[in-house]
C-alpha cells in the first residue's frame, strides 16, 4: 500500500523560522517521523511540498498511491478545486491540521477539503500527521 | 496517568439495533478495544456513558483523571454547559466522533466543545477513539 | 399495535396554573382523553412526561412501542439529541403541538424534531395529540 | 356548517402521472373521502382545485363558508396576497400538506400561510386532509 | 394626460368586511374620491382592481396611460414580474399603501416595486391615493 | 393647528451647491412653498435645519406643535435617539424625503424613524413636502 | 418530437416597445427563428406566452410534448409552483435568458426553476432559444 | 416573601478550582451572603444549584415562593424550556451572571431566558447576585 | 469618590409627559434618589443629562470622577464614539437602563457601550440606577 | 476569428478515470469537436487545459484571440484573479459547465466569473462546449 | 491651496491619558507635523477637532478649502450625515486612521466614509495623516 | 534596508491595455518610480510581479527583506495562504491598492491580507506604492 502526503502552503517553514514559536521541529523531522510510522504499518509514503494549488492538484491527479494525507494548510478554507481533485480521483483521503482549526478564527472553521475526506485530525501537533495516516490505513484496508 | 472517556447521548445504541446499517460493534466492544489500547499506553481510562447533559457534566467536574476524551453526540452542537465545564475544570480534553461530521449536515458541522478542546478527531468509526487516546496521552505528557 | 407518548417540559403545568389562559384541561385530562382515543383504535398507549431532556432520550430508547407521538415542548428547537435518538431507534414518530408553533417567535418556527418525524400537527389544541395519535395509527399500519 | 376546500397549483396531477411515485390515488379520490368524512361529521365542504394564485384568492373572497381547509402547494412559500386574504375575510382557517415540509428543502419549511392559520397538519399523505378537516370543524364549533 | 389606477389583491374587500375595523370606506368610495381628484387637476384616470398577478400585468402593458399609479397590495413584496412590466412600458409610476408598510413586519418592509417607482405615499389610508396622484401628475408634467 | 417640519442634516445645502445636480431650488424657497400651502390649510409652521442630531431631538421634545414633519437626511437610517424623541412625545409624525430612498442603496432603504410615524411620502423632490404636510393635517384633525 | 416552448410575462412586450434598448426584434421574429431551427432539428415545437403564472402551469401540465424550453421571466425568481409543475410532469426541461442573468441584481441570480432543469443557456439574446433548443433536443435523444 | 434563587451548571466549581482565576469565594460563601442580604430585607431565599436543565425546570415548576432569581449559566443561551418554565409558572424572575456577558464571545450575548425577566443584573462578580435579590424583592412588593 | 451620571437622550422627559405611561417619577426625582444614595455610600454624584451624542463624550473626557454611570438611551445601539470615550478615559463604568432592553425590539438588545463597561443592571426602572451605583462603587473600591 | 478555449482545473480528468460515472468521452475528445465545431463556423481555437490559476490568468493575458470560452471548473467559484484577468483584457467571453451548477451544492451557484462575461451555458455535458462556442462566434460578430 | 483637517471624536485625548499606552505625541503635536508638511507641499492646512458630528457636518459645509484629510473616528462606522456631507460639497476628500482599522474588531472593518472619499490611508501611527495629506495634495493637483 | 515588493495578478496589464482607461503609465514605471523614491529614502528595492498565488508565497519565503509591500490584486479577497506566508515570516507588511477597494463591490471590501499588515494605502493610483513604501519603511525603522 501507498499513501500520498501532501503539504500545503508555508508548511515548509516549519521549524525554521521562529523555532521559540512553531518549535524546532521542521518539516524534514516531520517527514522522517512519517516516513518511521509508514514502515512499521508496512505501507510506503510518497512525500510532498508544495505552496501552488495548482501543483497539489497536478500531485493528486498523477499519484498511483492507494490514499491521500494532506495538509491543505490555507487552501482548506479556499480551494474547490482541491477538493474537486480528491473527490476526482476517487481515493480515500485524510484530512489533517498541526492546530485545531475548530479553535481558531471563524474563517478557519469551514473547510472544503472535509466532506470529500474520509477522516480528519486535528490539534496534535506534528503527531496529527501519525495519526492521521494510521487511520487512513485502516480505512483502506477495510 | 489516567483518561475520563465520556460517551454522550445515543452512543449506548451502537450495535444492538440496526448492526446492518451501524455495524455489529457494540458501545462494550469499543469499551474493550479502549482497554487494551490504554494498557499499551500504560494509563487507566474511567470509562461512562449518558444521554443526560447534566450527568456529562457533572462526570467532568468530578473526576480524579488527568485529561478528558469526549464524544458528546449531539450535544456537540447544542450545549454551552458541556463547554463550559470542560473550561472550568482545566484538563486538556479531546473530542471525537465515528463519522466525520465535517460531512455532514450543515448544523452538526459547528461544535461548541472543539474551542475548548486541544484536538479532535472524526470519522474513523471506533478507531476515532483509538487515534484520539493516543493523541490525548501524548497531549498530557507534554 | 402499542405507541409511545411522550410530553416534553412544562407540559405538566397544563390546567392546573393560571387555568383562565390555558384553560382547565390537566395533562391527566388529555391522557384520557388519548386513552380513549386508543381504544376506539384499537391500540394501547404508553404515556410519560418529563422535564429532563436525557430521560425522555432514554424512554425513547428503551421502548418496545410500534410508534412514536411526542410534543416536545421547548425541546423542539433545541435538541439534536433527541432526534438523534428518535432516528436511531426507526420508528416512526409524530410531532405534535398545542398552538400553532408556525404562528409564533422565529426561534419557535424552527424544529430539530421533525426532519425525523413522519408527520406533524399543530394549533388544535388538546386535539392536536388526538389527530396525531390517528395519522400515526394509520402510518404504522402501512 | 360549511367549509371551504382548496387545492391549490399541481395538485390536480395526482394520481394521474407517475402513479409508482405518488401512488393511485387521484385528487378526485381524495374529493370522494373528504366527501364521506364531511357528511360522517355532519358538515358541508365546497371544494376547489386551482393553478391560478389569483383564482384561490378570488374563491377565498367570494366564499360564504364558516372555515377553509388549504393546500396551498408551492403557493406556500411565496404568497402574501393568498395570506392577506385569508386573514382579510377573517375566517379560520386550517392549512395541510401531504408531504412533511418541515423535512422537506429549507424554501418549503417557511410558510407565509401558517400565521394566519389555527393549525396545520402535514405528513400523512392524503389523511392530511381528513386530519385537517376534523380539526378545523371542532375549531369552528368552539 | 390620463393615469392608469391599479388597486392590488384584496383592496376590492374593503369596506364590505368588518367595517369596524377597516372602516366603512369601500374601494368605489375610494374611486370615487379619485375620480374627483382627477377631475380637479384635470386629468383623466383609468380604474383597475385584481387579484391576479397576470391580469395587473396584462393591465400595465396594454395602458395608453401617461403614468401609472398603483397599490400593489401582497405583490408589492413578491412579485419580480410586475417590477418587471412597469420598467417594461417606461411609464413613470408611484406606489401608494393605505398603511405604513414600513411600520409593519419585516417582509412588508422589502418593496420589489420601489426601485422601478418614481415616489411612494404609504400610511395615509384612502389619502395616500389622491397624494399620490397629484404626485404624479406633476412628475408627469416634469 | 402647528406643525413642527425639521430638516435634517445636509438639507441646508440645496440649490447653493452643485445647482446643475440639485436643481436651483434652495432650502428658503422650499420653506416658502410649505409657508404658502399651509396657510391655503389654514395651519401655521414652526420650521428648523439642524445638522445636530442632539438639536433635532431638543426641537421635538420642546416643541409646542401639534404634529412634526421631518425629514430625518442622513440621521433617517442611523437614529434610534430621534425615534425615541417622537415616540416619546406622542405626536403624529410624518417622514418625507426628496428621492425614493426604496430605490438606492440597501443601507438607505432601512429607516428608524419609519415605525413610529403615521406615514411617509418620498420620491417627489420639494413636493415630497407639500403632500406630507397635507396628509399629516388630515391625520391630525382625524 | 415535440418541444413545448414557454415565454413568461412581459416577454411579448419584446421589439414593440422602446425599440432603441431592447431591439426591433419582436416576440413573433424570435418565434418564427425557433420554428425554422425546430424544422431544422427535425422536431415540433408548440409555443406560447403569458403573464400569469397560472397559465403557464396549465399549459406545462397539459402539454403532450417531450421536452419543455422556458424563458421564466420574473416567475424565475418567485414561482415554486412553476418548479413544481416542471418536476411534476418529469419532462426534461431547459430554461433560457435572453440577458446574463448571473450579472445583474442579485435576487435575479437566484432561480428556483434551475433545480428541476436539465440546462440553461443564458445572455446570447434571441440566439438563448435556438441554442437552449439544440442542447434540449440532445438531452430528449439520449 | 420567600425567593427561590437557582445556580445553573458549573457554578458549584466556584472557589474550588482555580481560586487565583476565580478567586477563593465558593458558592456556599455566595450563598451565605445571600442568605445575610435576604435577612437584612426581611425575606427568606431558597437556594439550589443544578447542572441538570430537567431539574432546574423542576425546581421551577414546583417551587412555592414569590420570585425568582436565576444565574443559568450556560443554559442561558440554549434552553428554550427553562425558558418556558419561567413563563409558565407566572412568577417575576431577575437573571443574573457574574461577569458582563455582553462583553464576551457573541453567542454569550443572547439570552434565552432575558426576554421572560423583569430585569438583568451582570458583571459585578457574586454582588450580581445581592443587586439581583434586592431589585427583585422591589419589584415583587410592587 | 466621585462617580459621574449621565443620562442620554430623551431620559429629561421623564414623568413630563404621559405620567399614565411612564410613571410621575421625574428625572428630578430620581436625580434626588441617586444623591440620597451616594450620601449613604459616602461618595458624591455628578449628574448631567444630554441629547447630544457629542456633549456627553466631552463629560466622559473633561470628568475628574473616579468612575462612570450611564444611561445610553438611543446611543446604546448607535455610537462607537461614546464607546471609544469611555475606552479612551479608561475609568470603570457601569451602563444601565430603565426597562430590560434584552426583552424588547431585537435592535435594542446589541449595546456598542456594554464591551467597555464592567457591569450592566436594567429593567428595575429607577431603581437600575441605585443598584448600578453601588456595583460600581464596589468595582472601584476594588 | 480566433477563439481561446480554456479548461480550468481537474477537467483533465475527464474519460480517464471512472469512466461508467462521467463517460468515456475525454478532453481530447471535446478537444477534437470543438475544432470539428470551430472549423465549421468558418473560426479557429486555441485550446488549453490548466490546474494553474495563475497560469489560466497568463494565457487569457497573452493571447490574440478574439474571444474567450472558458470552463473555470473549481475556480469559478473562488478566483476574483481570473475574473479581473477576463475584464482586464476587454474581450469578450463565456462561462460554460458540463454540469448545471445551479443545481448543485449552495456554493456552486455563485459565479465570480458570470459577471464580466456576455453569456453563460451549462447542463447539456460536453454540448455545452459547442453551444457556448457557437453563441460566443455570433457575440464576436456582433 | 487650501486642505481642510478634520479630527474627529476622541482624538483630542491623545498623549494627554495614557501615554504608555497611545506614545506621548498630543494632537498638537500632530498639527505641527502637519502644518511643517503642508508648508514643504506648499498648501495650507485648516485644521479642527470635534467630538460632535453636527459639528463636524458644519466644518465640511462651510469650509472654502480645495481639499478634506478626515479622521472620523468612531464616526467612521456609524455616520450616514458625515458621508452625505462630505458627497454633497463635492470636495476630494481622504479618510486616515493611526490604526490599521481592517485589523480590528469586524465592526472597525466597514466605513460609511470609505465610498465618498478618494482614497485611504491607515495605521502609521501619525504618520497616516502626512502620507494621506501627500497624497490628498497630489489628487487635488490632478 | 531592503523591502520586498509584490505586484499580484493582472498587474502587468497596467498601461499596456486600453490606456484611455487605466492610464499610460505601466508597470515598469511604476517600478522606476519605487526605485527612485527607494534611492531618496536611502534604501533598496527588491520588485516582482506574478500572477501565480504560489509564487506570491514563494518569494516571501524566500527573501531576505527587512519588510513587505504587496499589491495583492485579486489574491487580496480570496487568501489565506498568502496571509499565513506573511505571518509566518514575520515581517512587517503593507498593503496598497491603486484603487480605494472600500469604495468598490462588496467582495473587494473585505481583505484576507489587512489583519497581518501594519497599514493599508489605498486608492491613490501609482502614488499609493510610493506613500506606503515610505510608511513601512518608518515603521521598519521603529
């Protein structure tokens, strides 16, 4: 099994800028924390980063991957074209956020990513991503 | 370290009617299953269900536990006071739900409880619980 | 054939406050009234009335009636569990109301109850329960 | 004592189209059982079926019934003239739908009629109206 | 110069129904004091009422009229069709109520009329009629 | 018979500025023309501009007229202070106002002032005037 | 095949008055431009117009052909009967503009005909009918 | 006179969790000011706190005293039937809340239960509830 | 300790006019109350009432008290600048009124002044304003 | 005559992935009638396919054509950046959709592109193309 | 060339409370900045503060200057009068704020001045009203 | 000194197009201009435009500014995750518009980007970039 895991927009300065901040935890720690969690589910992760809408869509529409976890970082909130990709594709995807965006400003409370997702996570940091794409396994294994 | 797990109203129905629709997993079953993934933990859950607001509520302001694990059911829409004791009683809680109710109604999509929650997890049936336990431990660890 | 009555909160004050307003008819006037009504029909009926919102969620849970007939009250508008609940068990259910509820405040106008009800009748009065009670009859018999 | 029966816009199709949807029964038949049900409570009804909001409008003014029992159809949602009518030749009045809008498109869950109503009865298919009238009549005697 | 007079739905009911109410005045008294109006300023009038959208419309298209003076009455606030014939003919027109629409319910308060109206007269009763017109007569004379 | 007319904020401008928009009418040839139809009314005419909201409500609170004619400029949308200055006097008030102000922008089309006055009359430039006058002597005298 | 062309109200005021805006081309021109591209086609085509929102139902209900191609004038934004009609009789339909309807006020951006269509063409002027009556004639064939 | 005073849900983790949040005064050093205030006015106070909205409807309903004061906490915004309560047994009722809760998020600052209260006290800690007592023990003599 | 009084537009009407409606207590009288009261609290008053929006910001700015008491009227709904003066002198203020806005039109329930006050008291008719100087004097003494 | 066609993003897709939901027919294949259409209309186009919003804005800012059809798919409802590029470069253009988008989810029948283009077609699959080609060609014309 | 400075309510309490808080500039300050850049722009600057929006509607009206810079302050988001005046003159005119108000409250976020003026400069501190005079001076000069 | 300036999407139409209408100065002497009046405040400029969202956000992640001047075009209505690229840096922004955008349609009055910038210039054409380029750099200096 494969999953594809899509990072939206400004995820890429994690941990980079203002570590007192995000924390010193980058994307690449990130990845590599994902790509652990993959070998002991025993699926593969094809990994990605990307701040152009049009790129994340050009990713999932090209992926031969079994599910999709994505990040759509700002682009939850604006992109139907995103989620007209996922539900395009056909393939289960999991949506997962570092913050609780239920928590937040009231613009960051409505998605267009959720209701082609099968899941979502949200708030836990980093491990939002390990989570996320536990339950995404399951769920294409049943 | 030990985790209040809170099931709200109609949560008790889960596999004695309708398995066909609901499956056969029954509210013991997830019980069970939340057992031994809290022993591999290695913490304790205090596990309670209700269809009364106020029994909620009154199970979270009198509990010895250290974080709080919540599937408010339909009160996640409609109770203030579910909110509120969450809030007075400052454990970090995480809310959870089978579906993902990011998909689904337009009135079930906003929560009272995710603002005072450090995350949240949906849609991965009673995996939902698994994922979210875990995140909580990791949550009140840190 | 059995069916569930349930009266919502406050419904216990009919009749006996302030009788000038809302007339002399004590509930206990109208379950007779509804007894009778169930005879002429040839079913029996199951009358409860609470103020609790989780107890009228549990007898609807817990009964083995064939139908469901519920006024209920200030619940109406604000209670998605007890949709949840009337939905989950598939019976069939009606709505009943005293007054015209389309006639009253907005906050009145709107009903988290009947988008599972079968059917819903309002502004007769006492004989809004014994209308309701006949279309359920006749709904559960098809 | 005498009422006022109106059909309103499509109604007129029942039965007559896509019988394996709306069933055999034809708005002639309904015509036939509210016939029966007026002489079983000893009461006339004059009964109309028009497209023409103006027409309903003009029946309503013209009438010298005691009551009216509407089917306002898609009038509905849209008519104030068909509503100031009715409160305008000051009779009671009694509206019914077949289906249960209130489950129905949020459009279909306003009505302009209700207000200026006594009751409503909605769900029961063609016993809407037998409901209905049964109501109106002992509203009328009171 | 000759104006088209437009009395709305139910305006005919006026005067022959609980005159204690709203008054003994009935639309030919109305008339008649328009037909006097007319004459003093020396103008011709052209008097309609009906409750039908289609006819008010019909009536519209067909005036040799040089201005339109019209209580739209319920269609004030539904109908985009006789906004949309009175733009049509180009006719300068004023909309006149017998009462205070904006002292009223919120849906008497939007006008789909206004905006194709030159002026508007409301809350003098049967006055607002002959102030109206000799409003018009002389944005005509303009 | 005294009747108050106030003229609201910026209504001082006309025909001294933008002559060629306005026309060359000035706010003294108006007030000339109310002079003259209410002397033909046999009425006489307290009349003030003021672009201070707080002198407005002075005006109608110590006024010893038996009516007030206003019309309310800017302030017509944004005073609940004046409206509360004529309900609280009690006496029969008229809105007018030189455009149809139904027919511009949405933030014009909301009065305050609208539902605590006998009627209103907008649209006819300075005539606008003359039939509120008119019709407020009726509603007086009535 | 036959097509049942529907032009609601004020469409026949097209081309005879103020020919300088709308154009010179009449009602009867546009007609007679179906029916040669009708004859084109290979199919019927049976038109009519009216005011009344009535008729326009009548004619849908009783009309024997196999599609319906309607310009619903201002009935496009108020007539749920019309939408009722049109689902009613479950002949595919497609609704035309001769104006972009998307880019003018905003309650003409809502239609509550769209629903029950298969297609709309809008803004081509006459050239919306004959190109709404090529795609309809396709979507009968399939 | 005797005053029944109700504390809604989570008030009893007052001065119990947090005191250097919610300072060290508990709800029994509350109601033991209380209790000297209804002294010193000649009164007797009967004093309940629930987090249970059925039971605070029941200690309404059944309550024998002559007033009510109420602080609902978080059923402040969401209960329509303790609305009703209130209203149903007729008694003059006074709400009050510890801090100004129109100062706070937006759904604080409607009130279900406001529009049934002769008055509102707010934002003045546990002096809310001495104001409160004394303005309603005014309002009852009266 | 000082404590400055104002009282908005329209409260100088006060038991002048309609003594049947609003009660023969004057603004006089309840002037004298409040002196009476702050006697007892040993605090002095300095009490100002004004129609003008601007007049009362220049008393927010230009006082030496050490706390504000206010009675908005019409400007409680209406003035960000009376607010931003109460804000801008950073003195406790406390906002009351006579009858309990948060029962009354929905306009009257949003207060642009509540966020900048510590407490709020109405519905208690004069007594509002004792019951709110003594709240604040508490608040200031805090 | 040259014409720039331009798909919008996930369009793609089309013919190649779950071709029993949305056909076997594929953008090359659309492609190829467009130019069959084209070519028998006496026109050139210029076609393109992009995920890109930015890129959509480059081709409409650099091409030659004379007119513009376009297919905005996802970004029809999101991209104020594409519609400033069509009213930027004055030509003129249409909207066109495979499905009826005002038949579809709420957030689907808001258009940012309608209102700077003369038509708009949607609903008749891939005719929709043609149809929207050949009504443009008489647009360019014109 | 003549530029009138409008400070509005408010705005006089500049560095004269709070200065940790508002920086110790005053308004006086300001005015001097403001008439050294007038006079290196060489125009001349009138400049006044008020807290009354009559006042200020009187300024705008009598003014002979070429040019209005206003700071309306709390004004900004509730006066209809202000705006009018400011159109009415027909004097190019710059709305400036030391915040940077689109970052603020919702309720800071709309302008009633916005739409009358040339342009807008805000949250420089007071460096907004020697930006906004540059470029008031530059509009002026076109 | 160093500022980072962003010209969004169509901007390189400026002058290029229908210079009757936007005027014949273009992009790149707008950028001439910036460069000289960067030289006159000592610092330098580093100019880009593009009309890709994701670049936008590439080159703020990218630069090594001291601060941000962006013209977000179209992106300004409808970006989150350019507003989060800017807020991630952490650098001190502003935002300028040739037009004033307040005085537009209503979706270009709210601005995604305005609540992460230290101020706003608007509607001022070319000079706007040079004002609010001498704006951030005081701010900057701070």
């Amino acid at each position: 099994m494969k999953i594809l895991v899509l990072h939206g927009p400004n995820l890429n300065l994690l941990g980079q800028r203002e570590p007192e901040i995000y924390g010193s935890m980058t994307l690449a720690d990130i990845n590599q924390k994902l790509l652990n969690k993959a070998e002991s589910l025993g699926v593969t992760v094809d990994i990605h980063q990307s701040n152009h809408e049009g790129e994340l869509i050009d990713l999932i529409q090209q992926t031969d991957a079994d599910g999709i976890l994505i990040n759509p970082g700002g682009y939850t909130h604006t992109s139907v074209a995103i989620r007209d990709a996922i539900s395009g594709v056909g393939l289960p995807a999991v949506e997962c956020h570092l913050s609780n965006i239920h928590a937040r400003e009231p613009f960051r409370q409505h998605s267009y990513i959720s209701p082609v997702c099968v899941g979502q996570v949200s708030g836990f940091g980093w491990r939002s991503y390990l989570l996320a794409l536990e339950g995404l396994v399951h769920r294409v294994n049943e």
